[in-house]
C-alpha cells in the first residue's frame, strides 16, 4: 500500500471529534503536531487543498507519510495536550520557544517532608512546583541566593522523616545561619512548611503578602516571649522590603499583569514577557521562537502562550498582548486569567515597552548573525592594515613554548586559516638541542625544525607568523626564518601590554584593545599556550606514571598495577614497610628491600 492509500484508508477511520494530530515523515519522526475540533476534517484538509498560505505548509504536506490522533474531551484538553507534546517532541516544523529545554526552573517538591528549591531543567508530572523559565543562569542563582538568606530552606539531600530525626549533627550551613537544620530537628514539620508556602508566594512576586504573614508571626512570637523568634520574623520582613525596594514601581497600583510583546522580522521573532507583581516590575524575561517565518502575530502568540504557560505556577489575572491570540477564549478559561489589548494610559505604554525589548533584541540578534559570519574575515582585513603588511594574512602560524624548570621543555605551534583553527596543520615538538632554560634558544629550535618541512607537500606555507613574547623572543625568530628564502611576515605579541613588535622597526605596535584584528591575535597566542601546555603536562604525566617504577629489575607490569593498587601513589609505596611491601603477591622480603632502595635513592 502506498504513502496516499495509507493515509486515505485511516482518513476513513479519523472520528469527527476534538483532538490532536500528530504527523509523522518516511522514518517515522514526528514533524508537526497540531490540535483539532473535528479532526477528520483538520487532517483531510492537509490533503485535499491545493494551495497553502504558507510555503512551510507545503513543504511539510510533501513529507507527511503517516499520521496518528489522540482524541480529546473538549478543546482545552486538546490545547493543552498539544502544548506538552511540542515541548516534549520540538517537531520540526512548528512553532516553538527556541531551545526551551535548556531554560532552567526552581522546583520545589510539595510532596517531600522538607522540600528543597532546587534548579532543574527537566519538567515532571510528579506534583512538584516550578517557577520559571529563567532564561538567565546568573538570574536563577541570584534567586535562590536571596531564597536561602530570607527563608533559610535546607539545601542537602538527605532524608529526613516528618519527626524524630536520627541524624546527629547538621551541616555547616547551619552554623553559618543559611540553614534551620530540620535534619536534627531544630523546625519541626508544621514550621517547615509554614516557610515553603511563604517561599511559594514569594516567588509568584506577592511580597506584600508574605510580609503580611511575617508580621502576623513576629506579633505572636512577640505576645508569647518568643524574642529570639520574633527577631527572626523581624530580620526576613527587613530583607523582603529592602528587596521590594530595588525593584521598579510601575504607575498600575498593585496589579498582577503578564505583559508580553512580540517583534518579528522574517524568520526571527522574540517574545518579552514582563512581570508586573504587587505594582512593581519584578522581571524580564525573552525568548525566540523557531518557525515563525510569515506566520500572523495571533497564531504566534497562541503558541507560545500554551507553551510558557504550560508548567507556570506563577500565573497573574491578567494578561496584556498586542494583538489577541487564537483560540483567545479557550487559552483564557484554561489559565483563568483576562487576556485584552490596552488601549491607553500606563498599561499601553507598558505594552509598547515590552514591543520595543523585542524589537531592539530581534535587531541585536541579526547584529550578532552578521558579526559571526564576517567578523575572522573582517578581522584578518583589518589586521593587513594595522600591522601593514603587504598582503592578507590569510594563513597565520603562532609558537609557543613550554617548561618547568628546563624540564620535558616543549614547544607548540598552531595554524589558523582565515581567521579559524586548522588543527591538522598544528605541529608540537619535543625540545632536543637546548640544555636547560633558554625560551629564546627552544623557539629558535622550533622554527627551524618547522620551517624546514615547509616544502612538503601536506604543510601550507603562512603568510604571517606570530611568536609568543617580545623584542628577545622576535629576535631569535627571525635568526631562525634567516636560515630559508621563505618571505614570511614575522612578529611578537607580548602579554602585559599586548603590544605587537615588528623586526622592521624599534616602537611596538599598539592595537585599541576594541580592535577584532588585536583579538585574533589574542585568540591565535592563547591557542598555542593551551596546545603547549596540553603537550607539557602529557609529557609530565607519562614520565610520572612509567619513569620509576619500571626502572626497577624484577617490577613488571602486573607487579607494578598491583602495587599501585594497594598504596595508591609511588610516594606511598616509598614510605612503606618491608612488612607491608610482602604482603603484596609477587613480592618478597629481598625485592621489596631493593624497591625502597631505589625509591629512596632516586627520589618519589
């Protein structure tokens, strides 16, 4: 049976009911999921219409090989399942908060005796609060930062049952009074949970509300001559109104508002959401959207609607947009909030405030694409220009070299193609002729050992070499580039000041740190320090691992495992007893007394 007699054959058997659809390609991948209320008629309309508004449309029809359908109760079951399966599934063609399974949430486990805030990135039906997205790490962490100040909530994993704790000591957050130690019982179960609701609320922005609570505590630990308790109450009550304090108060009195504004600009489109809680600005947050190219504001905004909302346990009474969703009244009855345009006055302006983060940050984003496709070529332009060469440094080399006290010395060098590595033109050489520390002497070295392979057929010839260092570190490069006929630029970039040296003229080179063309060259000497480095400490840690005891007659691989099995380190095996050494297999009283000879003579 072909792909059009499969799909004609199960359009027979589709029921007329409210549901979603899911569509599938040849290999069985779901490539777009959509919601229905008939969807006999929603699906065969995928088959039977000719012209599409949409040429994603077209593209996706062309590819859809099978579908499959869950059948719903009402349309707002069929909403909602279909805002979980697009978050669960990213099918290809729809629309969709980009990356959304990377975005961070506060989860705090209701269900637990004594819940932690913890940061996840994974969504479960498990009972358990979240809060976010946080489309910022350094904004979740500054969160549970001030969570744990304020609210003291338990950051461990242990168990800990509702009463009679077994542990015996808490941990040194509870010394340091980031933690009220319920482990051994210094809150009881009721207290505990009394913070995890006001934890709750504060995180929905009710501030107002948890200080209201703080001060009904602190009244009453106060009557009951509680003092070391009221003070506490006292002291979160000062940390929440000095935090209320520092956020923007917008001119709507004491309204819980989502207002979100959307830009779009040919297949970008960003989406601001900001929090207004109590009257006060508490939040912004934004988010890009996958295929959006074409697509109405409405139908946009349905989506993402249904998908930031899906797992939101701080959901406000209203909501502003720009423009009203699709299926505006189904997605209203489903979060139980208002969903309006405002037409004037502070709400209109803040509206347009959230439009205009979009757009700026939908013009910031095709900025950075512009940048990061021309930037290494702009950069290698503008480096000809700064170091006034006489062609494109289109192919630049860079040394580096490596030691600890003239021991294992190495050196590196890297190769960058128009602007970007090209690690199978990097080479690194083990330093032979130089005795001792001479970083001057191991450059030259290297150069030389470089410079003549460059007639082979595999090695690309560079229009610039950099070396690592200043005016002592150029010079006996250039002794080494002396000794061929290859006309290659040569010069010296020294870290303090990051000024250029050139052999053709004595004053260094100061590029403005803003330059692209000076950060390509801080890119190029970092690479070969971390290719140097990489090769020096390899080296180090082989002759670490095989250079002691391998050297002594009658040690062999399986003796050697053995031994460093038991003690752990060479140097554990130097300071052990002849008794222990034999209670080893393999080794008897005669050859543990040469092993602790040979280590103690030669060295750990």
């Amino acid at each position: 049976m072909n792909k059009n007699q499969n799909i004609a054959e199960k359009l027979k058997l589709t029921p007329p009911n409210f549901g979603v659809y899911l569509m599938k390609n040849s290999n069985g991948k779901i490539i777009y999921i959509g919601k229905a209320k008939n969807l006999k008629r929603r699906i065969s309309s995928y088959f039977t219409k000719k012209n599409f508004d949409q040429p994603k449309t077209e593209i996706l029809v062309a590819n859809i090989t099978n579908f499959e359908y869950i059948v719903t109760r009402t349309e707002l079951d069929a909403l909602i399942l279909e805002a979980n399966l697009i978050k669960k599934y990213r099918p290809k063609y729809n629309i969709a908060l980009k990356d959304s399974e990377k975005y961070p949430y506060i989860e705090i486990d209701v269900k637990s005796n004594f819940p932690r805030a913890i940061i996840t990135r994974n969504i479960a039906q498990n009972g358990a609060k979240y809060f976010g997205p946080y489309t910022k790490s350094s904004s979740i962490r500054h969160t549970l930062h001030i969570l744990q100040k304020i609210f003291r909530l338990r950051t461990c994993n242990k168990k800990i049952p509702k009463t009679n704790s077994s542990y015996e000591k808490p941990c040194l957050n509870f010394q340091i009074h980031k933690c009220d130690a319920p482990c051994i019982g210094k809150i009881d179960f009721d207290e505990y949970k009394k913070k995890i609701e006001q934890v709750i609320l504060f995180l929905k922005g009710q501030t107002n509300l948890v200080i209201e609570i703080l001060q009904e505590e602190m009244e009453k630990a106060a009557g009951e001559n509680l003092f070391e308790k009221a003070a506490e109450f006292r002291d979160q009550i000062r940390k929440i109104k000095s935090i209320s304090t520092r956020q923007i108060v917008s001119k709507i009195s004491k309204e819980n508002l989502d207002i979100i504004g959307i830009s779009q600009d040919e297949n970008l489109c960003c989406s601001v959401v900001m929090k207004i809680r109590e009257g006060k600005l508490i939040k912004r947050e934004h988010y890009f959207l996958d295929n959006t190219f074409k697509e109405k504001i409405p139908k946009i905004l349905s989506q993402f609607l249904a998908q930031y909302y899906s797992h939101q346990e701080d959901i406000p009474q209203k909501i502003l947009l720009q423009k009203l969703p699709r299926n505006n009244e189904i997605i209203s009855e489903w979060l139980y909030v208002k969903i309006f345009i405002p037409q004037k006055g502070d709400k209109k302006k803040l509206l347009e405030m959230a439009k205009q983060n979009a757009s700026l940050l939908v013009e910031e984003k095709k900025l950075s694409y512009l940048k990061s496709s021309h930037k290494t070529v702009f950069a290698v332009k503008e480096l000809k220009d700064k170091l006034r060469l006489s062609k494109l440094p289109r192919k630049i080399v860079a040394f580096d070299v490596s030691n600890l006290q003239g021991n294992e010395a190495v050196a590196s060098m890297v190769f960058f193609d128009n602007g970007k590595p090209k690690k199978s033109q990097y080479r690194r050489f083990k330093i032979k002729t130089v005795e001792g520390i001479n970083d001057y002497l191991m450059l030259e070295e290297a150069m030389t050992r470089y410079l003549s392979h460059l007639d082979e057929e595999q090695t690309e010839i560079p229009d610039l070499i950099i070396v690592d260092g200043g005016k002592g570190q150029l010079t006996f490069a250039e002794k080494a580039l002396e000794k061929y006929s290859y006309k290659i630029e040569l010069f010296s970039i020294a870290k303090k000041l990051e000024q250029i040296f050139s052999v053709s003229q004595k004053e260094p080179i100061i590029i403005p740190k803003t330059s692209y063309a000076l950060k390509l060259l801080q890119q190029i000497r970092n690479e070969a320090h971390r290719f140097a480095i990489k090769y020096h400490k390899n080296l180090r840690d082989k002759k670490t691992k095989f250079s002691k005891l391998d050297k002594i007659s009658g040690i062999g691989e399986a003796r050697k495992n053995e031994l460093l099995k038991h003690f752990k380190s060479v140097k554990n095996i130097a300071n052990a007893k002849i008794s222990e050494l034999i209670s080893i297999s393999g080794i008897n009283k005669k050859l543990a007394r040469k092993i602790l000879d040979f280590l103690n003579k030669n060295g750990q």
